[in-house]
C-alpha cells in the first residue's frame, strides 16, 4: 500500500452575521482515504446541519469498508438516501439543511481512485505526474447549485481512476475553488508538495490554515476549505 500525507483548513466567511456552512472530514483507515468537504447553501438556514451530517455519514462506513464485498457507488449514494432519512425522522425540513459534497477516495489495496461530487465544489488532481486535471460543475443558469437536499434525491457524480506510484489532489468548496486556476494547479501541487513535506505533521494543518487566510482571507464572502493529499512518494 502506498502511503498518503493530508492536510486540510477551513475558515469562516468575513461577514459578521455569516453562518458557518462549510464542513471537513478525513479519514484515512486501514484500506480506504477518504477526503470530505460539504459546503451548506447559504438560502438554507440549517446548512451547516446538513453539511456535517453528510460527512458524517459517509465517514462511518469509510471506516469499515471492505474493498471485496461493499460497492463504492451504492455505499456512496445510500449515504445520500440515510442523510434524508435521519432528517425526515426528525421532521426537519430538508431543504433547509441543502449541502453541496465532494469528496475524493482511494483504495488503498489497488490504487484506485474515486473522484466524487453533487454540486459545484471543485476536484483538482494529478496521476504520475502528467497534467493536473479538474473535476467541477458548471454554476447552475440562475445560480441553482446542485445539492443534497431538495425532494428529488441526487446521486453522485463518479469518476474512478487509477494511479501506479503518484497521485495528489485538492478537494475544496468553492470559496476556494473560484479562486484556482488550472493552469496553475500543477504549481501549487508541486509548491504545496515540497513546503509541507518539510514541515513537522503535526503542525501542517494550522501552518495551511495561516496560509488559505493570509492568501485567500479577503477574496469573497465565501467560507473557505481545501483538503490537499499526495503519496508519500512524491
């Protein structure tokens, strides 16, 4: 199995009445990676529910996988389903907890990856170091962002790759994401690379919090979160 390094960071929108909707998850068990972010729409009022309690979900199973008997797509997209359930059973309306989620996934027993979304926050990667390469909805005509939430039930969107020694990734809301150029990502992969490989583990994520806010602090109103991973190898 190959090794990954993640780090991750998250800030709150500038606007002092802001509601913090953005949430981050990383699990990284036995057989599975998994990086998770949610970005709870600001027209739903409980967003930031709805935006923990995807991540939430799938990151209980993602701790238990077993790449030989479960299927990554029904797990992913029963995930959706339990989301609805859990809320419904509490009599909460769902469209007031509406979520983006994206998410990036790997098995770690072959090398496969699992790039994953609803909605319009942004998956960029590189595999064995050929061109970086993006993952990311259109902006809906009117600004209707696909999401979890509304009564017809989403699936993800899925696209499974594979890699042979290297791979990294950025998953982000688009707080962030809107301010990403691919063009540039192969730059910002290799800079991010050889910064936090040098800098002590535990100290990484707070390091990138410093970092997202002095570069990306001011640029718009949007909470900002970004999960950046690679093999150890690179």
């Amino acid at each position: 199995m190959i090794p990954f390094n993640v780090i991750y960071a998250t800030l709150k929108g500038q606007a002092s009445e802001h509601q913090y909707q953005d949430f981050v998850k990383v699990v990284d068990a036995e057989e599975c990676l998994i990086a998770i972010v949610a970005d709870g729409l600001g027209s739903a009022k409980s967003s930031a529910r709805g935006s923990q309690l995807i991540c939430d979900i799938i990151s209980e199973w993602a701790n238990n996988i077993n790449w030989d008997i479960h299927d990554f797509t029904e797990l992913l997209n029963t995930s959706v389903m339990e989301w609805y359930r859990r809320l419904e059973l509490k009599g909460i309306d769902t469209r007031q907890c509406s979520t983006t989620c994206s998410l990036v996934a790997v098995n770690k027993n072959n090398n496969h990856i699992y790039l994953c979304n609803i909605g319009d926050s942004p998956i960029f990667y590189r595999i064995d170091n050929e061109k970086a390469c993006a993952i990311c909805s259109e902006k809906e005509f009117l600004n209707e962002t696909h999401c979890i939430g509304p009564i017809i039930i989403p699936q993800f969107n899925i696209v499974e790759l594979s890699f042979k020694k290297t791979m990294a990734f950025i998953v982000a809301t688009d707080g962030v994401g809107d301010e990403l150029v691919l063009e540039t990502i192969d730059s910002l992969f290799d800079y991010f690379i050889h910064k936090y490989s040098m800098i002590n583990k535990k100290k990484r994520n707070s390091v990138l919090k410093d970092e997202l806010k002095d570069a990306m602090g001011d640029k718009n109103g949007d909470d900002k979160s970004l999960i950046f991973g690679w093999t150890c190898q690179m």
